[in-house]
C-alpha cells in the first residue's frame, strides 16, 4: 500500500503591515484602559496625565501605522511627523503624570524636549533622511523617556508619606521590568541598525526586525500599562488598610486595630507566662482646651500627643486612641520597673512640648502590669489600667499611678 506523502504546513510569518495593526490594537486598548482609569478618578491629576498618554499613543501608532500602509498618499512626510511626536509625547506625559503620582512637581520643561523632538525629525525629513536615520532619533527619544520614567520608579514616594507606603510592591516591579524590556529593545534595534539596517527596512523587514519594532513593544507597553494601574490600586489597598487600622487624626491605632492587637499580645503573654504592661493615658483638662481655645487647637493638640506617643512608645510596643482624648499603650516583655520609667519620661515630654497656643499640656497615666504566670482577660487589664488612671487624675494630674494588687 503506498505510503501517503506528508503534508508540509504553511509556514506562516507575521509581515510588518500585520504586526504594526497588533501594535495599534494593543495601544488603543491601553488608551481605553488609560482612559477608564481617569474617568473612574477623575480629580486626580496623574490619571488625567496617564489617560492622555495613552491617547497620544494609540493616536501615534495608528497614524504610524496608516502612513506605512500607504494611507497617508502625499501627506506621508507630515504623517510620520505627527505619529512620531505624538507617541515621544505620550511617554513625556505618562512620566509626568509617574511624577504627580509620587507628588513631585516637573515644569513645564519636559514640552521643550517634545519640541527639539519634533523639530529634529522635522530636520530629518527636510534633509532626505532614511528610515535608519529617523529610527536613530526615535530610538534615542524614546530611550530618554524610559529613563526618566524608570528614575521615577526607582525614588518612588519621598518625605513623610513614604512612610505610608510600603516602597517596593509588585506594581512597581512590574514597571521596572516593563521598562527594561522596552529600554533593551530599542537598544538592540539602533545597534542592529547600524550594522544591518537591512533588517528593519520595510517591506522586506526581518522577522528579527518585526519583533524588535513591533512584538516585544506590544509586551512591553501592557506591561508597563498595567504596572500603572497596579501601583494605584496598591495606593488605594494601603490607604484602605491604613484608614481600616490607623485613627485619622492621631496616625496612632484606632480603638477596634489596638483592641485586636492588644488581645494578640495578651494572649502570648498567659500562654508564655511573660511579662505585658498595659497604659492608659488621658489628656488633662482637655475640655478648657477645647472650650478656651477652639476644637481646631484640641485636634492639634491631640495629633501632637499621638506624634509623640508614637515617638515614644512603639519600640517594642503599640499605641491607640481609645476614644475621644484617651490613648492607651501594650508593651509586651516589659516590667514594672520599665513601665514606671516610659510613664515618667511622657509625663515630662508632654509637659515640655511646645503645643503652640501658649499653655502647658500635661497627661495622666494608669498603668497595669501582668506578671509572668498570672491570668487575665483584656477587659480585666483596662479596667485595672483605668482605676489607676482614675487615681492618677483625682489625686492632682500630671502624674501616673500603677495598678492597686489584687
């Protein structure tokens, strides 16, 4: 019986035209992804910024696009003017809105970059140049964009807020990566180009040539679209975290996180037969305060104190506002001895702290010790902590009283 003869398959390859309408594709999707996000935020600046990135991308490749198919007719030189600007300046505005997003101002300088840009490739084109020519200055171009934007990756959030924040997350790796990938593209393309510019002359263009320009882009571009959407969306888990946990206005634990906290801490204390001492801590007077001096002058004063018990406090312990001017403090493994020494040492640092309306803020302090093998629930220890406070302020303030013994 002869044998039937194997059928070859069609080896298919991904011409310029196809790949450069993918690249489109994808950029248009980003630019509606881009897009969404600002419309969903709309008072935020950054999302203004990346969401007109992403149209002047999507509106460079496809006029890009258009001119390499033959579209543009006699209106080619202008069409590859306009596509190459608009898509330096997508990467310009995209690292501004990076900027704004890491609360950094950056001018009005950067337009002048999109200016010399567009005024060198208008050069080029005046003068006659090749397609090798014009990929040397859209390759630069676009190498001092992923620059800037990876410098932005690489400093993130700087100053107080950055203690907000955790400062490497996977969004930003991401935007790293994506960059990379991008920045070691367009290397490989302008060295390449030098010694075989064949490779990337239309139509004939390698498949070598089509990825560098068109394949690992489309890669590169949605990643670094979704490292900007991740990192914002980190921003808004971390606030929610922070606002789930932290008092507002203290930045110390709200009552329900310490609680939760505290109860940890407690029940690792029993059940190792350790050492736990429990503070609780109240604003003197704080009523005057508010009703001589305005409730703004009582916030701050309480926003001072929670800065310094936070100071003072958390190495080795947690501190929260319980309510109203009441704070309260765990130290897990501290003694009695060291208990009386951290209530001393907030006595006298609050009394000294320049509050900035011209009178002298002191605290009170109950304090509560569980010694090594005792029992004892949550509840029992703050209400033993609060009958210390009590004395503490009844018997003339500014002072700290330990809990009676049982």
């Amino acid at each position: 019986m002869p044998s039937i003869p194997a059928r070859k398959g069609k080896r298919i390859r991904m011409n310029p035209f196809t790949a450069s309408i993918a690249l489109a594709i994808v950029q248009f999707c980003s630019g509606v992804i881009m897009t969404g996000l600002f419309i969903s935020t709309p008072s935020e600046r950054f999302t203004r910024l990346w969401a007109l990135s992403g149209v002047f991308s999507a509106l460079g490749i496809c006029v890009t696009v258009a001119v390499y198919a033959g579209l543009a007719g006699s209106l080619r030189p202008l069409g590859l003017l306009l596509g190459n600007t608009l898509v330096f300046s997508s990467g310009i505005v995209a690292w501004r809105g990076l900027r704004s997003f890491y609360q950094r101002q950056s001018g009005d300088w950067p337009w002048m970059l999109v200016i010399a840009y567009a005024v060198s490739f208008t050069a080029l084109l005046i003068g006659g140049a090749d397609f090798t020519h014009r990929a040397y200055l859209a390759v630069g171009g676009m190498q001092v964009v992923f620059c800037l934007v990876l410098l932005e990756f690489f400093k993130g959030l700087s100053g107080p807020l950055a203690a907000r924040y955790p400062r490497w997350t996977f969004g930003r790796w991401i935007g790293i990566v994506a960059l990379l990938i991008l920045s070691a593209t367009h290397v490989s393309r302008l060295l390449l180009s030098l010694s075989h510019p064949e490779l990337f002359m239309p139509p004939e263009m390698s498949s070598l040539g089509v990825g560098l320009i068109y394949l690992i882009p489309i890669s590169g571009t949605l990643l670094l679209s979704v490292s900007l959407m991740m990192i914002y969306f980190e921003r808004l888990l971390a606030d929610k975290q922070r606002l789930a946990t932290e008092d507002e206005l203290t930045g110390t634990l709200n009552r329900r996180e310490l609680v939760r906290c505290g109860e940890e801490a407690l029940a690792r204390a029993v059940q190792g037969r350790r050492v736990l001492t429990l503070a609780f801590i109240d604003v003197d007077h704080f009523k005057d305060i508010n009703d001589t001096h305005g409730h703004l002058v009582g916030d701050r004063v309480l926003a001072d104190i929670g800065a310094l018990l936070r100071e003072h406090c958390c190495q080795g312990g947690m501190v929260g506002r319980y309510g109203g001017e009441e704070f309260c403090a765990v130290f897990p493994d501290w003694s009695e001895a060291q208990a009386r020494q951290i209530a001393q040492h907030l006595l006298e640092t609050v009394r000294n702290h320049d509050f900035g309306h011209g009178q002298t803020v002191t605290i009170s302090v109950g304090l509560a010790v569980l010694s090594p093998g005792q029992s004892s629930s949550w509840d029992a220890l703050v209400h033993e902590a609060d009958l210390a406070l009590y004395r503490a302020k009844s018997e003339g303030r500014n002072a700290f009283r330990m809990a009676l013994a049982a």
